[in-house]
C-alpha cells in the first residue's frame, strides 16, 4: 500500500509535455509511479479539476539572513515554493570574519533593502567559513529545502579586508590566488554556486558600489580556475551588461568549464538590451555552453505606501515632521487637516526624490483585487489624475490614505517599457530561459515579488487580457524542471517514478494572490511587504504535506541541499 495517492487530478509534470490525468503514488519521500490507476494508499486525495504539479523551484532568492531564524521561510511557502537558492547577486553573510559582519550587512541592507537592525538583531553569526555557514543552516528543519551559494562580496571582504570593500581596488596576485582557495573549499563543503554583481544599481547603505562591480579579468579567471578545479557549482550574475561585460563573463564561464545564469530584465534606459544579452546566451547555448537567463513572470512591481519605504512626500518636511508618530496617529493627524494636506501636496521640495517622483506617477497604479499585473497605460495615477484636473500628487495622496493609509501603489520599475508585458512574454517564451528574478526575502519595504510563482500560472495560463495566454504546460516547466536543472537538482522539478514527492494540488480556478500589505514580524519589529495566496489545496514537501487549504500544517521536512 503506498503512503499517499493523489487521484484523478490533471498532472503537469514539469517536462513541458501536455497535462493528463492520471493518479500520482507516492511512498516516503519519493514518487514510485504515475499511472491512470495507481493502487490504494494510506491517504488519499480527490484531486478531481485540480492540477498536480512539482513544487516550485526557486533559485533567486535573498533568505540569507533569514534561513537563519525562519524556519516557516514566507511568504515563499504561501506560494507552493518548495525549494529555493539564495546568495544572489554577489551579497550575503559568509565566509566572514570575526568582529567584520557589520559590513556585509551594511551592504546587505543597501543591496537588497533588509534594515539593519533586522539584520544585526535577527542573524546569530556563529560562523566564519562558508562551511560553517551550512552547518548552521542545516541545523534547522524547515519547511522546505534550501541551497546557498557564495557571494563574491563577502569572499572578496573577507580575502582583502576593508581593500576589499572598494571595486577600484586591485587584488594582488596573493590575494586572488587566497580567494580562489576559499571559493574551492566552500564548494565543496556544499555551496551550490558563486555568485557576482557588476551592475551600478547595487550600494551599500553607506552609498559604496558593490565589491565585485568592475572586477577584472585576473579576478574573474582566479575564481573560474578555482571552480575548475573543484569541478562544481554554477556562476550566477546581476550585470548592467555594459562595454562587453557579457564577453568577460563568457570567457570566464569557459574557464571554469561551468554554467553560467544570469540576470534578464528590461530596463527604460537601454529597452533592447535585453534582447541583445539574450541573443548572446543564445549564441554560447549553441556553441555548446551551459548558459540561461533568469527572467521574471511580471514586471519588477515598487510599491509605494505610508507605511512602506518609498511614497511621494518621502522627503517632504510636512512628512518628515510626523514620522516618529506610530502609524494609526499619522494617518488620523493627515485625515484630519486638510491644511496640512495641502501642504504635501502644494509646497513640495525641490529635490531628486520628487523629481523623480513625478516621473514615476505617469506609470504608477492604484493595487486592485483580483490583482492585475498588467494594468493598462490609461489608469495611471498621473493619467487618472489629468482626467480630473487634479494635481497626480494630491490624487496619489487620496489613494495612499485608503484602507486606513495602508494601501499601497504599485510602479513597474522594470519590464515594462511598453505599457504591458509583452516583453515578458517574449522572456517566458525563449528556450534558454528559467524564472529567476523574484528576488523572495528581499527589498522588503519596496517590492513583494515572492508571490510571482503563483500569478506565472494565474496570470499567464488563465487571465491575461492584453496579449495572447501561454501554455501551462510550459509555465509550469519554467519554474520546476527548468530552474531545477540550473543547480543540477536532477532529483526534483519533475513528477515521475524516483523524484521526490515536492507537489503542488492546484485550483487553477480559484488561484490568485491577495493584495500585499505591510506586516511587523522580522526581527527587532522590522517591517516587511507580504502578499498571500489563494488556490493552494495541497502542498507536499518530500511526502509530507507542509500546508493545505492556504495553511501551514507544521511539518518541517525541508533540509539543507549541498552541492
């Protein structure tokens, strides 16, 4: 008798081959057949007009920090998310040395927009080398399995000291020779990849550029010739891929005989680079090489919210003055004089802020429910507002005021030059991408993209109005078998005899995601966007069920993955 069998459900497997119904069996942690009619189990499920995919794997994350002392790891496990990877983008907390943390969490916080005091409160640094690192986080049970790979910032800071802190600095011959000895010895205690920024939006919160943004190609042969040697682990990079910094990473990935992955979004300044770096990985696939791009499932989606980091009176000295009041006293002193706000709106400073501010109303939106991903260019704050002939701030302003000032706006930073998501489209469809930009535990005051697995398949496979839908089949396999295949986790990503039971029992009818909102649940009341799910009957994490029906059941069958 097996364990679990999950009947007549429509099974999307992963592979990208049509949906089909039939039942799945499992037994322990594995799956052990797939069939029109499996025997009878332990427990059973009516899985009748319901989908049965893998969990959902995803391997761009920033839970760092937060692995540590999360074992529940939401709002990803509210999305069906079964496996992620994190040490993105070339920041994280290992290897360091003793009496040197405050940096790397300097630099996390301005990175990826995780306070400071969440951090220095949250993380318990009882490491040094990146081993080290693993063993703590595989102390934990959890409720789903994590993989880290090794931040090129903290290696190049721990080899160089405070040198190492500044990108203009060369590292001698010593030096780079010493990181290449850490990186190999951290891949194999377990890392599952390097990871590298070279892109200008990434600082510190003291205003430094990245470590890593202009390393030259001494440096980036020494660590390639040290994943060489080791003979594992993949390359993941967030790049501006300006004056042929896609040949540099290339010839990089080809000294280390290892894949590379990088980073795919649309950017206003430069709308085609995308398709020019995509072209190139394209290229070095068909010259044989392990290359994909990570695209997102939507835009790169700002929200904008009083209680959130960004808003347009962010400088204001109206605003300034009421930002030690706790929330609900803020809102009733702005709800309840009107002088003052017609000061936010009608004396605002002249600064950078709002000058960009007034930009980013014209592609701004009011956030409705059922949540639209992909609103039309016509009912933007600044369009709306011109219909009225009203200033788009004191619109804007009325709108933030709403739900007791803690609704929110969205702004699609990136992926959306258009006016839709036709680029996206585009993304989604290329053979050599994976989804890979949802950037979960991070900007956690400015964006909330954790949710993107589940509006990949509501968005995409059921609702878009503005462009053609996409397959399920295809979705599916984009955030399953695809990214999994990515970090060589051969063993997950597909339904079939010997996978492990990582499963999904999906209403494709009934799912969505909630609007987000602000929550004080991190570490020293740290604040943090979360948006819920709807639609998740049954999620299975190695045979055990980890939620049902939207809620968390308990179980904490989730390990750590060493590479």
């Amino acid at each position: 008798m097996h364990d679990l069998v999950i009947r007549n459900g429509i099974v999307v497997d992963g592979t990208g081959a049509p949906g089909r119904r039939a039942d799945v069996a499992v037994e322990g942690d594995r799956i052990v057949a797939v069939e029109a009619s499996a025997s009878r189990g332990r427990r059973e499920i009516d899985a009748d007009g319901l989908l049965v995919t893998p969990g959902w794997v995803d391997i761009h994350t920033h839970y760092d920090g937060q692995a540590t002392w999360d074992p529940a790891m939401t709002p990803s496990s509210w999305h069906g998310v079964t496996t992620v990877v994190f040490g993105n983008c070339g920041v994280g907390f290992a290897p360091v040395r003793p009496g040197s943390e405050r940096y790397l969490i300097n630099l996390m916080e301005g990175v990826e927009d995780i306070p400071e005091t969440v951090l220095s409160e949250g993380i318990d640094f009882r490491w040094e080398s990146f081993g080290e690192y693993l063993d703590v986080l595989a102390e934990t049970p959890r409720v789903m399995d994590i993989g880290a790979q090794v931040p090129h910032a903290a290696l190049r800071f721990y080899v160089m000291g405070e040198r190492g802190a500044d990108h203009r600095e060369t590292p001698t011959a010593t030096e780079i020779e010493e990181m290449g000895r850490v990186l190999e010895e951290a891949l194999h205690a377990g890392a599952l990849g390097l990871t590298t920024s070279r892109t200008t939006k990434h600082r510190a919160a003291d205003g430094r550029p990245t470590p890593s943004l202009s390393a030259a190609e001494p440096e980036l042969a020494g660590l390639a010739r040290a994943m060489r040697r080791a003979g594992k682990g993949v390359i993941e990079v967030n790049s501006d891929f300006g004056d042929g910094d896609f040949a540099r990473l290339r010839a990089a990935a080809e000294l280390a005989g290892r894949p590379l992955s990088v980073l795919l979004v649309q950017v206003d300044n430069a709308p085609d680079l995308w398709a020019e770096t995509l072209a190139g990985v394209d290229r070095a696939v068909a010259d044989g090489l392990d290359f994909t791009a990570q695209v997102g499932s939507r835009s790169i989606g700002v929200l904008l919210g009083l209680e959130a980091s960004l808003h347009p009176f962010k400088t204001h000295p109206s605003w300034k003055a009421l930002e030690n009041l706790d929330h609900e006293t803020r809102i009733a002193r702005l709800k309840g004089d009107a002088a003052l706000r017609a000061r936010l709106v009608g004396e605002l400073p002249d600064d950078d802020h709002v000058a960009w501010m007034r930009r980013v109303l014209q592609r701004t939106f009011r956030i409705t429910e059922p949540f639209d991903i992909e609103p039309a260019p016509e009912r933007s704050v600044a369009r709306l507002a011109a219909g009225l002939n009203r200033d788009p701030f004191d619109l804007a302003l009325e709108m933030l005021l709403e739900h007791d000032g803690r609704a929110l706006l969205m702004h699609p930073f990136e992926n959306y030059c258009s006016g839709d998501l036709r680029v996206v489209e585009q993304m989604l469809r290329a053979p050599n991408t994976v989804c890979g930009v949802a950037d979960a535990g991070a900007h956690v005051g400015i964006i909330c993209d954790a949710s993107s697995p589940t509006t990949l398949l509501s968005h995409w496979a059921r609702d878009r109005t503005r462009g053609p839908l996409i397959p399920i089949e295809h979705l599916v396999h984009k955030q399953t078998a695809a990214t999994a295949r990515v970090y060589g986790l051969h063993d997950r990503g597909v339904i079939g005899p010997g996978m492990r039971a990582d499963l999904n029992v999906v209403d494709l009818d009934a799912l969505g995601v909630t609007a987000p909102r602000v929550i004080h649940d991190l570490p020293a009341g740290g604040r943090r966007l979360v948006q819920g799910s709807r639609g998740y009957r049954h999620t299975f994490v190695a045979g055990h069920e980890v939620a049902q029906d939207g809620q968390a059941t308990g179980a904490r069958p989730g390990r750590l993955i060493r590479g």
